[in-house]
C-alpha cells in the first residue's frame, strides 16, 4: 500500500471513530474488500473502486447538514491528501449514486460505481446486514418491531432519513429489495445466499415475537 492510500485509510478511520450506526470503519473496509474482489472478476477499475468504496460514506447527508456540503467536505479532505482534481471528480461520482436514498436515486452509469453500490448493500444484508438494521435502529431510537406500526410503501429520501420506523419493517422497506437490485453476477450470486438467510431470520424471528418457539 502506498502512502497516499495508507493516508486515505487513516483519515477516513478518524471521520468513523466514534460511529455507533452501523456506518462504522469495519463497514467501509468490508464494503472495499467486497467491492475490489467484485472489480476484478469483473474487469473494472480495482483501483477506483477502493478508492470510491473507502469514501462512499464520508459525504453521506448522514454526517453532514447536506449531501453538497459532505461533498465539500470530501472534496477538502481529498484535496489536503494529494488527490488530482480529476481523480476527485472521478470518485464524487461514483459515490453520489451509492446510498439507497429509499430507492428513488437513479443506478450508477459505470461499471466501478455500479460495483461499489453492489458492495455497500452486500453490506447491509446477510447475518451482517441484520446485525447492522438493529444498530442503526437503535442508534435513531427506532423501537426493535411494533406490530401497529407497518412497513412503509412509498418512500421519499426524507421520509427513509427522518419519519419514525422500526429495525423490522426495515427488512421490508430496503433490506429484502436489495437482492434483486445488484447489478453484476458476481453480487448476485453472493445476494442470494444473504437474502435467504434473512427470510430465515424472519420467520424465526416472527415465532419468537409470538411466543410460538
């Protein structure tokens, strides 16, 4: 690794230190390591997509008052560490169509930014995927299930950010769509075996919260 990367992966470990949403170091590096093992049975730019894939988070409107100022922010940090102004414009593009937004941005127009986006929500599904819903529910101070309360069907990007949810209805809303939203084989392949094992947990976790297991 070269020092500008080993620069890269110290900044972005201090901006995600004290996360406590899911959205932490370990997802980032799970999410590079999915995303540059998919770039090269692909046949995509592995270089561009580590890069996007350690970044993708640092300009969410999750950290930030705005998505824009969080690209500022990237756009400074990159900067300050030695990045050209092309390969700045480069990875603010391929992070902009990362984030699932309540599935209303539109697909990544690359190949890398259609792998780091398959990455990021490999990430979210799985035994993984479940361990993070129930972090970052409770990080927002959603309640774990609430049988009153149902998933939601149509969703804005402000409604997925802001109205109050559950972990479970979670599931619903984005967890089990994301299966059938990868773009490359290799994600897909490793999708359906992820997406399973929810549907699993699910209805384990459904007997239990009814007290029939």
């Amino acid at each position: 690794m070269n020092v500008k990367m080993e620069a890269l992966e110290k900044w972005v470990k201090d901006f995600f230190e004290h996360d406590a949403s899911g959205h932490d170091w370990a997802h980032t590096d799970r999410v590079r390591n999915h995303a540059v093992a998919i770039a090269k049975k692909e046949g995509a730019d592995d270089d561009l997509v580590e890069k996007a894939a350690l970044l993708h988070d640092i300009p969410d409107s999750k950290f930030h008052a705005t998505e824009e100022a969080g690209m500022r922010y990237l756009k400074e940090g990159m900067s300050d560490l030695g990045f050209s102004p092309d390969e700045i414009t480069a990875i603010q593009g391929l992070i902009r169509t990362v984030s699932f937004k309540g599935g209303q941005n539109d697909a990544p127009d690359t190949l890398e930014g259609k792998i780091v986006q398959d990455a990021d929500r490999i990430d979210a599904i799985g035994a993984i995927g479940i361990a993070r819903c129930f972090m970052f529910a409770g990080n927002k101070g959603d309640v774990m299930h609430d049988p009153e309360l149902s998933p939601r069907t149509s969703l804005t990007e402000a409604s997925y950010r802001k109205e109050r949810n559950t972990a479970v209805n979670h599931f619903y809303e984005k967890l089990l769509k994301l299966k059938d939203l990868m773009h490359t084989d290799t994600s897909k392949r490793i999708a359906e075996e992820r997406h399973a094992f929810m549907e699993r947990y699910l209805d384990q976790f459904f007997d239990e919260w009814n007290s029939l297991k």
